[in-house]
C-alpha cells in the first residue's frame, strides 16, 4: 500500500476526530464502574464479599489506562503533523501501536472474567441472601444490607415475602427455640419494614400479615400492603443487565481500537520511510513486514554445467595442450636466436 501526504494527513486527522468519542465511552465506564460499585457492588459485598468490588474495579482501572493511552496517542498524531527535525514521533507512533495492542488484550480479558465471575456470583446470590436473612437480627451488616437490598430492589425475602414466616428476623436467636430454626418451621406471620410497598395508599401491615384486620379494614387476601416478588431474581437480573452494558460497551471500544491499531500500523511505516510534512513523497506503508518489502528480488544465475568426460578423452586433452605448449617455447626461442644473429654485423 503507497500513501500520499494527502492521504496520510486525512487519515491522521479522521483519527484525531474519532479518539475523543472513545475517550469519551471510556469515561463514562469509569462513572458508571463508580456508581455500580458503590451501589449494587455495595449490597453484593454484603451477600457475597468480595464480588461485588472485583469487576467495577477492573474496568474502572483498565478504562483509566485506556484513556491515558489514547491521549498520549493524540499527542503522537498531533506532533506527526510537524515537522519531523523538530519532532520525530517514529518510536512514539510504535509505542502507541503496541499500547493499543495490549489494552485489547485487557478489555478481552475483562469480558470473559466479567462473564465467569457473573456465573460465580449467581451461584453465590442465593446462598448469601438466605445467611443474610438468618444473621438479620444479630449482625448489623447483614440487617443493613437485606434493608437495602428489599428498599432498593422492591422485593420482599429470597424468592417470596413468606420466608420470613419461618425466620426469627425480629428477635435474637437466644431467645428463639433452635429446633425452629433447624427444622424450618412456622415461626411467625411477620416481614421486616423495609418489605412495606410504596406503591399502596394503605398503612403498611408488616405484623400479622396473614390476619384480617378490622382497624383498617385490611384483607390479605384481596390486597396486601408489602412487597411479593423475591429479591433473588431482581438481583441477577439487575447485574446481568448491567454485565451486558458493560460488555457493549467495551465491544465497541474494543472494535474502534482495531481500527485504530491498522491505521495507525499504516502511519508509522509510511512516516519511517520518509514521508512528512517536509518530504511529501509518495512512501509505501504496510501492516506486517514481509520479505518483499526489505528484500530485492534475485535474479536467476546461469550455472555452468561441466560434463563429464571420459579419461582417454581427457589424457588426449592433456597431450595436445602439452605438445603445443612446448611448440611456442621452441618457436621462440628460434626467434630470438635469429634476432641475435641479425644484430651482430650491426653491432661489429
């Protein structure tokens, strides 16, 4: 492939307009890693610790690596403008191709761990909810977390609000007979207040939830006042969705540092061979070095083909070349023995 300096300078400058929209995606999965963190990665680690920290904090970090390499990619592409005795960006345009190479290694990386790790922690969720739940009136962070998680997620218990019928949530395990807890049995009627619906106009009736009541005309079964569905599939399907955002994203970003990487392969070899703004030439660019671009074709060498010949064939040879070797050194040596003699009656 041979570019003009026309051609490398529009492909520069379409490259310098299109790093600051990927720029711009790669801030927004810091934030958005940030407030996932800080909000469903908070309640995850409660249930299930440390997972909920573990995959935000990669793409946050492996965004912020990102965008310092495409800035620094920015400035390469700026200074390959200039003139080149001021400004020889050869090894800074080779550099930027490596980086790029090795930050989609990592995103790659990042979405199958971000995969693995959804499958871990889904096994996780279930489990750690219901420990929560046992823990609620003895461990503080674990009342605080299933609190928030039923406000947050508007769901009421593991898989339904009657799982806490048979939990001791409202008293502390010393004082609940253990043969309840260990057997699953009916222990009481009652959700916790974080359960009540925010959707109904009724007094929340949280205690005795299964009782009529005459006070405020309440019935359960026409209408009850607490949330029904279960916090277990709202959690995964929550984090799920916010997975497949995550590796949307980073897909993309992925494909346009691609993209990046061929065009700027295209740059550095065109700029290395000569071609800048003081020397606008046509120069050959390519992606991958190949033999024909470092070595000059060969031409074919006639080889001479010697026969072999047979040895009565090559004495003979040898017997005329001897014999007419010896009759030059005879012929002259006559010749210069007559030049003597015609010398002498000059020199008498």
């Amino acid at each position: 492939m041979y570019l003009t300096w026309s051609s490398f300078n529009n492909l520069r400058l379409f490259l310098m307009a299109c790093m600051p929209i990927v720029i711009f995606y790669l801030i927004w999965l810091v934030n958005t890693s940030e407030s996932i963190r800080s909000e469903e990665g908070t309640l995850l680690d409660l249930i299930c610790w440390p997972d909920g920290n573990a995959i935000p904090v990669i793409i946050g970090c492996g965004s912020i690596m990102a965008v310092v390499i495409e800035l620094y990619g920015l400035y390469q592409l700026f200074k390959a403008g200039l003139s080149k005795k001021e400004y020889n960006v050869v090894n800074g345009l080779f550099y930027y191709v490596w980086a790029l190479i090795i930050m989609v290694i990592l995103f790659l990386a990042i979405i199958f761990y971000s995969g693995l790790q959804s499958t871990i922690i889904r096994a996780k969720i279930k489990g750690g909810i219901t420990k929560a739940m046992f823990r609620y009136s003895s461990h503080l962070p674990s009342k605080v977390a299933i609190d928030r998680l039923q406000t947050r997620f508007h769901c009421c218990g593991r898989v339904n609000y009657q799982e806490w019928f048979y939990i001791p949530w409202f008293m502390n395990e010393e004082n609940t007979e253990r043969n309840k807890i260990i057997n699953h049995k009916f222990i009481a009627d009652n959700v916790p207040y974080s359960c009540c619906s925010t959707d109904e106009l009724y007094p929340c009736i949280h205690h005795g939830v299964m009782q009529e009541g005459t006070i405020y005309k309440y019935n359960p079964k026409k209408q009850l006042t607490i949330w029904q569905a279960g916090c277990e599939e709202k959690l995964i399907s929550e984090m799920m969705s916010v997975s497949w955002r995550f590796n949307a994203v980073m897909s993309l970003i992925i494909m346009a540092m691609i993209l990046q990487v061929i065009a700027v392969r295209y740059l550095h070899t065109a700029y290395r061979n000569g071609l800048h703004v003081g020397n606008k030439i046509t120069c050959q660019a390519y992606l991958l070095r190949s033999t024909t671009d470092t070595e000059l074709p060969k031409l074919p060498v006639k080889r001479k083909l010697f026969r072999k010949r047979k040895p009565r064939q090559a004495r003979t040879l040898q017997w005329i070349t001897s014999y007419s070797t010896t009759r030059k050194l005879i012929q002259s040596s006559k010749s210069e023995n007559s030049s003597d003699e015609m010398l002498k009656p000059i020199c008498e």
